[in-house]
C-alpha cells in the first residue's frame, strides 16, 4: 500500500488520463458485470493500482500489475469480511496486552453501571456479577 494514497473514483464509467488505471477501471466494472453485481459504494483506490468497491454480491478488490497490465480480482463476501475484521480487532487487542476475556468484561461492567436502574434486567445483572468476581 503506497503511504498517503487514497482516491475515491467518482463512479463506473469514470476515465482518467491514465492508461494503467482506465484498464483497472474497466476490468473492475467488467468483473462486477460478469458476476451480476450492482455497485452500491464504486471505487475506493487504497494504494496506487488498486480499486476497491462494495457491491451486492459483497466486497470486489481489484489489482493491476503497471508491467504486464494484467488484472487480478478478489470477492471477499460481508460475512468474511465481518470476520476478518473481528480477528483483526482481536488479535491487536491481544498484542496489546489485552485479552478478550478482559475486554469482554470491561464492557460487561460497564453495561451493569450504565444500565443498573433497569430492574427487567436484574437476571442478567446477577450473571454479570457472578462472571466479573474477581475481576477488578
């Protein structure tokens, strides 16, 4: 990823005078066309030669090598994304010196003060108090 590079390309169709990029464009779009995908967010470029779009039928990344002008595509669907996401979350949280387990209790005790004053959920405040015994 090139540092400080970010480009939203404003829709399908759009052209630049980049021969390189034009050629990344239109795969991207013929790509989606081919898979029967609308475009709901088109074209957000992250690094110099990459396209990125959320579609319907998930998250298309686009990629094209400058030297051979050859294009490469990945799906990526919202449920992997979601998770990939998740373990991204976790695994620097971990790096961090923080296990989910702590995390995860932190955010408990916090719910219990915020919410203490609503009595219908008195069962889940008591499990919550049983699982952060002895967790300061």
């Amino acid at each position: 990823m090139s540092e400080g590079y970010v480009t939203f390309f404003m829709g399908p169709g759009v052209s630049t005078d980049d021969p390189v990029e034009n050629k990344l464009l239109r795969s991207h779009e013929a790509e989606a066309n081919k898979q029967g995908a609308e475009f709901w967010n088109y074209g957000k470029g992250l690094a110099k030669n990459e396209i990125y779009s959320k579609t319907s039928r998930g998250h298309l990344e686009s990629r094209i090598n400058p030297n051979t002008m050859q294009v490469s595509h990945r799906w990526v669907t919202y449920e992997e994304r979601a998770c990939g996401d998740e373990r991204f979350k976790r695994e620097a949280m971990e790096h961090l010196g923080n296990s989910l387990h702590d995390h995860v209790i932190r955010q408990l005790k916090l719910l219990r003060e915020v919410y203490a004053d609503l009595t219908e959920f008195a069962p889940a405040w008591e499990a919550i108090d049983r699982l952060t015994q002895g967790n300061a």
